[in-house]
C-alpha cells in the first residue's frame, strides 16, 4: 500500500506529473467537445427542433438589437403620423401601419422585447423554488416533509394562472410587473411536481445509496448526485413553458391587464386591431402572428429538446 | 483472534402493509431473522443464497442503509449502531460496498474523477485528491485517463471496477460485494474476480461474498453460509461446505449446479431433486422454513424450528436431521466424499 502511494506521489511532483496533468485536462476537453457534437447530430436530426431554434435565435436577436434593425424604430412609443394611418402593407411599411400611423412590423418587432422579458422573468423566479421544494420533498419522500409541501403545491395547482392574473390585476396596479408576478405565483408548482417525481425515483439509485453510505452531506446529494440528473428535463420544460407564458403575457395583454400603452404588446396589438377587422385586417393579424410565431419557436425547440433526452437515454 | 466482524442475532423486518380495516395489523417481511456469524480478518466469507433470501438486507444493515430491528453487528468490537443512531465516521471508513448493478452504482452525470473524489472529499478533506485518484485507477488497472470518462463511455465491467476502486478509496479493512459480478458477462467476472483476490492480498482486506452463484464460491471463499428466508442454514469451510454438505438446502443447490463433464458429475454431491420454490418471506412455513421442499422431511419438522449445531471443526448445520451431540447421520452417508 505504502509502496504505491510512494511512487505515484514521487511520480505527480516529478516533471511527468504535470505533463500528464496537462494532458488529462486537454483529454477532458476533447470528450466534452465529443459529447456536445454528438447531442447536436442528434438535434440536428430533426429538421423541426433545428426550425424551433432558428426561430427563438432569429427573434431573441432582433428584439435585443429592435432600435438598429427596425425600420421607424421611433414608431415604438408615443408617435402619431396621420396621412399614412392605417396603410395596408406596401414596400414602405412591410406590415402596414396602425390606425394612428406607426409602423406594425417596427411594433411587433419591439412587441417580442416584452413578450421575452415576461418568459425569462416569470421562469428565473419560478424555477428555482419550484425545483428546491422538488428536491427536498423527493428527498423526503413518505415523511412530513413531504406531505407538507405537497400539499400546498397541490393546492397552488388548483387556482388557474389567467384567473389569479386577472383577480391581482384588478386589485393592484394593471401593469406588466403585477401580470408576471401573479403567473410566478401559479407556475412554480409544476417544476416541484416534475423535480419530486425524478427525485423519489433518483435516491433508490445505487449511487445516491452509496453516498449516503460514505456520509455525503444532503446537501451534496441534492444539488451534486440528483440534481444534474434532472436538468435535461426541467430545460426541456422551461423551453415549453416560455411558450405558455409568452401566451397567458399576451392574454393579460389583450385584455388590458399585461403591457400598457404606448409601450407595443403583442397581446395589446391584437386587442386593438380586433375592431378594425376584417377591412383593415394586416393591423391585429400580424402582431397575432408575432405570437404564433413565438409560441411556435419555443414549442418545437421544447419538443427537440426532448427527444433529444429520449434518445440519450437508450 | 477475535472477528472483524460479528453478527450476533441479527433481525430486520420490513413493514410492507397493514392488513384490517379497524384492527390495524401490521404485515412484516421478515428478511433476516435471527442471524448470527463472524467473519475473520483476511477472510472472504461468502453468502449464499435463492432471491429473497435476505442476504442483500444483510449487507445493508451492515453498511448503514438499514437499521436492524434487533440484534447487534460489531466491527472489531465495536457495535455498528449507537444509540444516538448517526455511525461515527472512522467506522464508515472502514468497511464499504460494491453495488450489485454497476449501471446504478455510477451517477450518469459525474466522471469517474468528481465520483473517486466523493469517498475522498469526506474522509480527508482539504486536500488534493488528483493523485490519490490516478493511484485508485492504478490499482485496479484502468488507464489513467479514464478520469475524465462517464460512466456512459464505460462497458459493464469497467463500471464495476470503478465502484470497487471507489469502495477502495478511504482504505477500509473490510468490503462487503454483494452479487459484484452478477451482472456482467462471465468473461469479465473472472477478471473482477482476480482483481478482486488481488487487492484482498495487497491491502489486508476481508470480504464478505454475496452471490447466488455456488460455483463461484468454491473458487474464491474461504467460508460458505447459506441463507434461506432469513436465516442461515449451514456454515462451513469452503473445501468442507462442497464436500461435505450437510444441510439437505445446501445438497440441493450443490446438485444443482450446471456441470459440464462426466468428472465434474462424479465430484457432486448426490443427486437431490430440486422441487418448489422460496416461499414469499411474508409467510414463513411455520417450524423449518424448509420444511415443504426437503426430501427429508419428518414429523418434527413442520412444528418445531431447529437449533444451529455444530457437527465438529466449525461447521454448523440448522436441522433436525443433526440433533445436538450426534453426529453420522443417516443423510450424512448419502454425500459422496
């Protein structure tokens, strides 16, 4: 025993030691550069999941960069311009322009800006509670714990999102801030539900028996044995979910209670189109299909996402 | 000498259920019940015995995962389960497992260096552990580069051998394996296995061998015990327990080990047909739990659960066919030595 320590500790002081110390790093590289080739083939596959990306990177790019690719970007706020008011599409406004003269493709294009920021605001206050009451009840599967938290998840899952939205619109302020909350509110249920169901089966895993056994501490075993196991698929959801919350944000905005004028909403666009139909039918369609568009984008890089998970797992 | 580690009445039931809608009663599983024996240092101590035997449950009382509902289990002395109930760590140290499933034993999502790292960070932390997990894969002879592996990119029998270099790697005194080969193919359970008995030499170690496979046994334990329905019925010296088997269970399960030539056939005990199966251990035959299988069943059978008795140098028999103080008996004779 001794014997072989001492030659292998002798062997990492020398010289060779951190040759081949420099060698292992670059061989760590390698296979994670494999492993990252090999799940994008596997996404690439499907020219679906490759369309779904397109979509969300096309659109994160140009609601960060709307001021410099819009045509009018100052068509985004308060601006009116009458003589060319409710044009139908034309070579000037691709989109045509609004009942008060502002471009709608510059609108819609400023609509997603709002549109992401309700997705990725209501997800990042979401997830992470949602996740650690999955993992701690999971954890505890069968004890008071459990039940406890359970419950009350049980409970949160039973108000609908749109309703509760509407209920603490009503009472607060109607603006962007108070929808997004009140989603948050509603949605962190499902991530626990989705964590405790991985986590009971994940700690009758041998390998979190044996750190239980070797005196890993809970919180090791959390976030370092289960957890990585369960991020495929809480990316899988939250790619599904921004599509969902995309939609319910442009639902408040429609009837008033999302994104307040001037500021463009998608959801707002729509509401107030609406009346011009049929005859100026390009005002609420186009920002409709900014929705659609976004909604879609997510839903199919959600389902590539998962296949790709699917697939990993043979 | 005194044991490295000792049994003394072991039990664990397992609450499955309740039966009754007013009177609650209980269902228990009783996977070990009353289980005693010693191991000695150096020694590999092989457990034998049919699914749901308990043996399993015997190997996760002992490391920790199980309390037992009576009896004690002592480490050089030491009980294993204090009162306060949290094991202290330098026993944890001390004795370690090898999972039956290598596929489950490994997490998917850690290298083999963040997984030889855990048993390291705990027992000795602050320290640097590359090196001290380069000289773990050393010693059981995977490349050194297989550090930055996962567990995917590695076949059924490298996985394993990663768990054992892991069991290794706070230097424990005694590992248990339970089934550590059972899962893999026969080809590379020789390898395991010689890795095994090399380690064992080369840092002192004491095994205790959980298997189902007799054959196995022969070839690497230096005890034999076998275990029916939580409780064991025979404990023996290896090269006494194949030749000598005095428990009609044990001559059954001798009998029926798949032998190829006529000379391997002429070494077997002889022919004792195989009949039943393992009962469910939630209904344990009142008296011998063997007693609805056995060739040799008698009238005291069924009423009266034998004693372990110790038929001269060490091996004990559980039953009625060996009362206490008697030895040659009638079915002795029909083992061929």
């Amino acid at each position: 025993m001794t014997e072989v320590t001492g030659s292998w500790a002798s062997g990492l002081q020398g010289e060779a030691g951190h040759v081949a110390l420099a060698d292992w790093q670059e061989l760590q590289r390698r296979s994670r550069r494999e492993n990252i080739g090999r799940a994008w083939y596997k996404f690439s596959r499907n020219p679906l999941s490759v369309a779904g990306l397109v979509i969300v990177l096309t659109i994160v790019l140009l609601a960060v960069l709307a001021p410099y690719v819009t045509p009018y970007p100052h068509h985004a706020g308060p601006f009116t311009d009458f003589a060319n008011a409710k044009l139908p599409p034309n070579p000037r406004y691709l989109f045509g322009t609004d009942t008060i003269g502002r471009d709608i493709l510059t609108r819609v294009i400023f609509g997603f800006q709002d549109a992401l920021l309700m997705g990725i605001v209501v997800l990042a206050l979401v997830v992470p509670p949602g996740v650690l009451l999955g993992l701690v009840a999971g954890y505890n599967q069968g004890t008071w714990i459990d039940t406890v938290i359970m419950r009350i998840t049980d409970i949160f899952l039973a108000v609908p999102p749109l309703i509760l939205a509407l209920a603490i619109a009503s009472v607060l302020k109607p603006n962007l801030m108070n929808s997004m909350m009140a989603v948050s509110l509603m949605w962190w249920p499902w991530y626990t539900r989705l964590v405790y169901g991985l986590t009971s089966q994940l700690r009758n895993e041998y390998f979190v028996k044996s750190a239980e056994t070797l005196g890993a501490s809970k919180a090791h075993i959390l976030f370092r044995e289960i957890l990585p196991n369960c991020v495929s698929p809480i990316f899988t959801k939250m790619s599904l979910d921004m599509g969902w919350v995309i939609l319910i944000g442009s639902a408040l905005s429609f009837v008033g209670l999302g994104v307040q004028p001037p500021k463009p909403g998608l959801g707002t666009m729509v509401a107030d189109g609406a009346r011009y139909l049929p005859d100026q039918w390009w005002i609420p369609v186009f920002p409709a299909l900014g929705i659609v568009v976004i909604v879609l984008g997510f839903n199919l890089l959600g389902d590539g996402l998962r296949d790709l998970l699917a697939a990993e797992e043979v | 000498m005194p044991p490295i580690l000792e049994y003394k009445e072991l039990k664990k039931y397992f609450t499955i259920g309740y039966r009754g809608l007013l009177k609650r009663e209980p269902i228990t599983v009783k996977a070990v019940d009353g289980v005693s024996f010693a191991i000695h240092k150096g020694e590999i101590f092989g457990l034998v015995g049919e699914s749901g035997s308990g043996k399993s449950t015997v190997a996760y009382t002992t490391i920790g995962m199980y309390r037992p509902t009576s009896g004690v289990i002592e480490f050089q002395g030491e009980s294993l389960f204090t009162r306060e109930g949290k094991r202290p760590r330098h026993i944890k140290k001390e004795i370690q497992i090898v999972f039956q499933d290598p596929g489950s034993s490994l997490n998917p999502r850690r290298s083999v260096k963040e997984i030889l790292e855990l048993p390291l960070s705990i027992h000795q932390p602050a320290k640097k552990h590359i090196g001290r997990v380069a000289e773990l894969l050393e010693m059981v002879e995977l490349p050194v580069d297989y550090m930055y592996k996962y567990p995917q990119a590695l076949s059924g029998g490298e996985k394993q051998i990663v768990a054992i270099a892991r069991a290794l790697a706070t230097e424990p005194s005694f590992i248990i394996l339970d089934e550590p080969t059972s899962a893999l193919d026969v080809s590379i359970q020789g390898k395991i296995i010689n890795l095994l008995l090399r380690l064992r030499q080369e840092f002192h170690l004491s095994y205790l061998f959980i298997t189902h496979d007799l054959s196995l046994m022969r070839n690497v334990a230096s005890r034999v015990a076998i275990m029916y329905l939580g409780k064991i019925c025979e404990v023996a010296e290896a090269s006494e327990f194949f030749r000598n088997p005095k428990h009609p269970y044990t001559q059954m399960l001798l009998s029926s080990i798949p032998v190829v030539s006529e000379e391997e056939e002429a070494l077997k005990p002889k022919r004792v047909q195989s009949r039943g199966e393992i009962p469910s251990p939630v209904n344990i035959p009142s008296g011998c739990s063997f007693h609805l299988r056995c060739p040799y069943k008698m009238d005291i059978c069924p009423r009266v659960d034998p004693q372990m008795v110790d038929t001269g140098s060490g091996h004990l028999v559980r039953c009625h066919l060996y009362p206490a103080q008697t030895e040659n008996h009638p079915a002795g004779e029909q083992v061929i030595t």
